[in-house]
C-alpha cells in the first residue's frame, strides 16, 4: 500500500533499563506521503528516526521519546525539507 509504512510500529513503551526519571516530553508524529526521504531525521535524530530499507521514507521509532532526545528531534522537524515531521512538545 502507498503511503502505509512497511517497517516495525513505532515503539510507545519503555525499553527495559528506562530511567524513571527520563519522562517523555513531546509525541512525534510523520507523514511518510510527504516524506522525500533526504535522511535529515535520521541523521540528526538517528535513535527516534531511520530510513525505510526500500524507499527511503522515514520510519518513526519511538512516538513519545525520552527527554533527553528533546534537541536532537526538534532539529530534524526543523531540518526536514519536506515538513513531513510534526512534534507536539506539550503531549506528555
């Protein structure tokens, strides 16, 4: 299907060894028809985003990443050419 992203579903849990302390500050959402698939997020933010093996497109890993990826996650919206990235920095 177009548009229907093919890779593993982002992850909204905790990873085993997560840090209480680290809580979840912004919910990130992608539009993968808009994505042209220049890598910016993956590169800037290469723990919450990767590239479709196939196409390129943008694979959300994690929907509410920890604190910590706060920068990194807000540089990539920044930085994707395409605006196919959308962070909600008031969702916790």
């Amino acid at each position: 299907m177009v548009g229907r992203p093919t890779g593993p579903p982002a992850r909204t849990t905790r990873p085993q060894g997560h840090d209480e302390r680290e809580d979840n500050t912004m919910k990130i959402t992608v539009d993968r028809d808009r994505c042209v698939g220049a890598g910016m997020c993956a590169m800037t933010a290469g723990e919450v985003f990767e590239q479709h093996e196939d196409d390129g497109r943008v694979v959300l890993l994690l929907t509410e990443p920890p604190e910590r990826c706060a920068d990194d996650v807000e540089e990539a919206e920044q930085l994707c050419p395409s605006r196919a990235i959308t962070v909600d920095p008031a969702a916790s």
